[in-house]
C-alpha cells in the first residue's frame, strides 16, 4: 500500500487517475480465503478501514 501511494505522489499521471477511479488492495491470502467479494480492500485514496470492492 505505501508503495502503491509513493508511486501516486510521484507521478502525476498516476495521482489524476486514482483521483477519477477508485483504487484498492488487498492480501492475495485475502483474496484465495475468502474471494474478492468480500471486505478485504483498503482504499488507496486513505488509510480507511477494509470494504467492499464496491464500496472503494
């Protein structure tokens, strides 16, 4: 996550894209154990308790 928000404040053409489309992460361990439909994704944009994709 720190990287992937270095990598946004770095370059401007990252930060307008996160600004116009949310983004998230989440653990591949999350993902295998409990599929991408649940709330394991933690927004880029801060530092927010885990959601939905959806709800990114």
């Amino acid at each position: 996550m720190a990287d992937l928000r270095l990598a946004a404040e770095k370059s401007p053409t990252v930060a307008e894209m996160l600004a116009a489309v949310p983004a998230g992460a989440a653990r591949i361990e999350d993902l295998i154990q409990r599929g991408p439909a649940a709330p394991i994704w933690r927004p880029l944009s801060s530092s927010g308790r885990a959601c939905g994709w959806t709800e990114l």
